[in-house]
C-alpha cells in the first residue's frame, strides 16, 4: 500500500536489476577463470560465491518479471492511493463514547 511520500510514477527496476545482474555474472565468471588459471584459489572462491549470489539474484528478477503487473507495474496501471490515515473511527474520550468523563449522572446538584 501506498503511504503517499513515494512518487506517484515510480516503476520497479527490475529491468536495470538484470542487465546489473548478467554484467555481475559475466564479470565474476571471467574472474573465476583467471583467478583459477593463475593459482589463486581464494580469490577465485570469492568470485563463485558472488557468482552464485548473482545467478540467484537473476533467478529471482526472472521470476517477479513473470509475475506481471502486480509487481511490474506499466504505465496504463494506475498507483495506490495514499493512505490517509482515516481508518475506523474510535469513540471519543470518556466511558460512554460521547465526550463525557462519567462524573455524576443527571442534572447537577448545588449545596
């Protein structure tokens, strides 16, 4: 749900988040192989752990792509409107909701 403080035309970027992601696995892919070729095998762990970290992140890109407009909204799906803040209404302050405190029932008696 919309809170109204984001804008009302923003797109997920997802699209961005998978060329970011291909461009991730090719780089760490190539700093596997050399890595591995020059004997350095820390180095070349370190880039499968991210390898892995960005085959997973692209898994998860492609699958809320597929979910369509729900989470990729175009620009013919309208926003949520802003929540206002006018939920259900409480009564009012005191016991019985009128405004009342509860004091003495009735009219009030002078001494």
């Amino acid at each position: 749900m919309r809170t109204g403080s984001e804008p009302a035309t923003a797109r997920s970027p997802l699209r961005m988040r998978l060329w970011l992601s291909l461009w991730g696995i090719l780089w760490t892919l190539f700093g596997l192989v050399a890595f591995s070729l020059t004997g350095r095998p820390g180095w070349a762990a370190a880039c499968a752990v991210v390898l892995l970290l960005a085959i997973l992140d692209l898994g998860v890109i492609t699958y809320r792509m597929r979910q369509g407009p729900h989470y990729q909204p175009g620009r013919d799906i309208p926003p949520y409107d802003p929540d206002h803040g006018d939920g259900p209404t409480r009564p009012g302050p005191g016991a019985d909701g009128r405004g009342k405190s509860g004091g003495r029932a009735g009219p009030s008696r002078r001494a």
